[in-house]
C-alpha cells in the first residue's frame, strides 16, 4: 500500500486551515455575545440603520459609509429599531439624539441590535484571516501560509476588533485585499483581475478615508513595476499551464496563467503603457464604486457651491482636514497634547503587538537584509542591476511599502487615540513575520 505524501499533506493544510478559522469563529462570537458596548459602536449603529433605512448620509459626518452598510447588513433585519428619520434629533443630524431614541428608550433591542452589527464585522475578520493565508501561501509555501493564518486569528488585537462594530476592522481587511488584489493585476493583468483590482481599491476608499494612502502605495508600486522593466529580460508568452509553487498543492493549480504572464520584466514599451492605462482604468473603477457606496449621492457642496458627485465624501475628507489641522487632545506617558507626538505609534505598536509577532518581525527582516546583501553582491559579480525584492512577482514590494508608508503618514498624524489607527498594518507584518 503506497502513499501519496503530497495529497495527504494538502488535506491535512486545508483541515488545519478550516480548524483555525473555526477557533477565530468561536473566539469571536463569544465575545460579541458578552462584551458591552464600547463607547463608538453606538454611533456606529445609528448610521448603519440609517444607511438602509432612510438612504440618508446626514450622520457620516467625516466617515464613509461602506463600513456601516456592512455592519447593516443583518441590523436591516431586525424589526423592534425604528427608522432613524422618525427619531428626534434626524432634522438636524444629531448623532447623540439619534442614539438615545434608536436604542436607550425602554424596550429597545439593545443587546440584539449589537448582535447583528458585531456579526457582520466577525465576517470580516474571517474574510482578512483566509486572504492573509492565501496571500502567504503563495510566497512561501503551504505551511507559510498556515503560520500566517496562525498569527493572525491569534493576533489579539485582530480577534478584539472583529467583535467591535467599528471602521477599523473592514478598512484593514479591504486595505489587505486591495494590495493582494492589485498586486495579482501587476504580475499578470487580465481583465477579471483588473476589475477586482478596481472594485477592492474603490470598497477599501468607501470604508475609510485613512485608505486613501493606497493611490500612493499602489502608484509607487506600478511606477517601480514600470521602471525596472527596463533592466530585465522581455516580455514571456506562457500558454501553457506554469508550474505552481512549491507547496502549494493541487489547489493552485486552477490558477496558473493561460496566457501572457508578465515575468520580472522588461516590457515593451506597449506593455509598459498598457500598465500604465490599466492603472487609469483601475482608478475608474474605483471611482465608480466608491460613488455607488455613496449610493450614486450628486448635490451641491457648500464650500464651492459647485454641482459635485457624493458630495459627502467631499465634506468627509474637509472635516478630516480640519480635524488633522486643530489635532486631538490626549494622553500619553504623563504628557497632554492636541498635536500628538511623532513617537506616538512605535511606541504603541512596540507595547501592543504580541512579542513573538515583533521577534518573527525581527528575523523577517534580518534574513531579507542578508538575502539582499547575498544578492547585491552576486549582482556585482555578473553585472546584474539590483532591482528589489527576489519575491516581488508575488507582491512582496508592496507587502513591504504599506505598513511602511502607512506607518510614516501615522506619525505625522496629530491624531493619536489609539492603536486601532495602525491596525491595517497588522495583516502585512504577519504575511512578511
């Protein structure tokens, strides 16, 4: 009697794989049932309601709303909350009011109410584990995949957010699957994978304004895709079926690239612009979806008394401006400020995050350092140019850019309340950890 190690290895990857996301299931949901509300999820509700049940942004006021018309998905369906239009406070758009009559009166379903919203984000968190996974596993392997998926639905900051009906946990898992959609895109353009590049980037925006950094991330990565085309050999057509990674197992097979597949590079100067105008229609697309998250909104916007698309968007990025601008009063170490401090976010990202996450970031780092020192100088031997990461055909440059540029832009912010504010950096430390 033989056996095939290859397959049973695979079952027993994907078993584990389910087993885990079962555990983060159980985990969370436990908490969603016990846990009181915290003092943002209130607000929250009132607008997820409000997105279903009157159409009306009134209560956005400096949010997107797709994160709330996730979470009100199943909150739509609960029969004892009243319309929000109905509730004193509407007319003039008073969060508070709203609040208090939609679920502090006597008799509403409170408990219930924080249910159904919390349910909605816990889907999420299981969503960004299974992509975090993927994404892993298609840079180092099956059990590489399986140890991210490990960190993450341990990861306690992960676990704690995916209960909480906030913004944080649906722009760190759209953020994610933004970069691993487009980063699919630059190693192979399709028009399918084009599309979902567009539609990721466009929800992640719709979720929340700190996702805008993605125009910059994804624009540097496309520029530095473009230029170091230039030094590498042409442009490969593969109609045959490539072979996966190794590790990778049966089920990626389905995916390897039946047509032209672009290699570490060059293209031609056709294919070079063909990235470039695949970018413009990614942004298109982006675009058109974010305005349908603002449900196709058109109005004047007071500042320029100008007819504009989703005008609430417009206002939601001016009062983050302003809010940017006067800074944040808090706390910290014994200090109090409106402007916050440059070392706010390190040093919290230093306390918070689970120590063996850090020493798995350390070695990560260490061992690409000496990879590349290995590297440049065998470069130097052939004349080879150094033209980044060995992994980038799979998306590491980016995996790498993101947290660093996110965490950059998070240090100049004058608003420190929280390591929820680098949460998205998280699931990119545990792919590259």
């Amino acid at each position: 009697m033989t056996f095939d190690v290859s397959r049973i290895t695979s079952h027993v990857s994907r078993l584990t794989s389910i087993a885990l996301l079962l555990l983060f299931w159980g985990r969370v949901l436990a908490n969603i049932r016990d846990q009181s509300p915290v003092v943002d999820e209130p607000v929250h509700i009132a607008r997820a309601v409000a997105y279903w049940r009157t159409g009306d942004l009134r209560l956005q006021q400096g949010h997107p709303p797709l994160s709330h018309a996730l979470s009100g998905v199943f909150l739509a369906l609960e029969p004892d909350l009243p319309s929000p239009a109905d509730l004193k406070g509407w007319e003039r758009a008073s969060r508070t009011d709203v609040v208090r009559y939609l679920l502090w009166e006597p008799g509403r379903p409170v408990e219930r109410a924080l249910f159904l919203g919390r349910y909605a984000i816990l889907a999420l968190g299981m969503v960004l584990s299974a992509l975090v996974c993927r994404w892993a596993g298609a840079l180092f392997g099956r059990w590489g995949g399986l140890a991210a998926l490990f960190l993450c639905t341990f990861d306690p900051n992960i676990l704690a957010h995916s209960s909480l009906v906030t913004t944080d946990l649906p722009v760190t898992c759209l953020t994610y699957a933004a970069c691993y959609a487009f980063s699919r895109w630059l190693k192979r353009p399709t028009r399918g994978r084009l599309l979902l590049a567009g539609l990721t980037l466009g929800l992640a925006w719709g979720a929340k304004l700190s996702a805008l950094i993605l125009l910059l991330v994804l624009g540097l990565a496309l520029l530095w895709r473009v230029w170091r085309s230039a030094h590498r050999p042409m442009l490969k057509h593969r109609a045959e079926r490539t072979k996966p990674p190794s590790g990778a197992g049966p089920a990626r097979q389905g995916f390897a690239p039946l047509a032209r597949t672009f290699t570490s590079g060059p293209l031609g100067l056709s294919d070079r612009y063909t990235l470039l105008v695949g970018f413009g229609v990614i942004l298109g697309i982006a675009i058109l979806t974010l305005w349908a998250v603002y449900r196709f909104e058109t109005g004047v916007w007071p500042p320029t008394g100008m007819w504009v698309p989703m005008p609430t968007h417009w206002d939601n990025l001016e009062r983050l401006w302003q809010h940017q601008a006067r800074g944040h009063h808090a706390f910290f170490m014994g200090q109090l400020s409106d402007e916050g401090w440059w070392y706010y976010f390190p040093v919290l990202f230093a306390i918070k995050t689970p120590l063996p996450l850090l020493i798995l970031l350390v070695v990560a780092a260490a061992r690409i350092w000496r990879w590349q020192a290995k590297r440049s100088v065998q470069q130097r031997q052939t004349g080879e140019r150094g033209l980044g990461f060995g992994l980038r055909g799979l998306g590491f440059d980016i995996l790498v850019l993101f947290p660093t540029l996110y965490f950059a832009v998070s240090m100049a912010s004058h608003i420190n309340i929280g390591y929820r504010h680098i949460l998205p950096v998280i699931p990119f430390v545990v792919t590259v950890a």
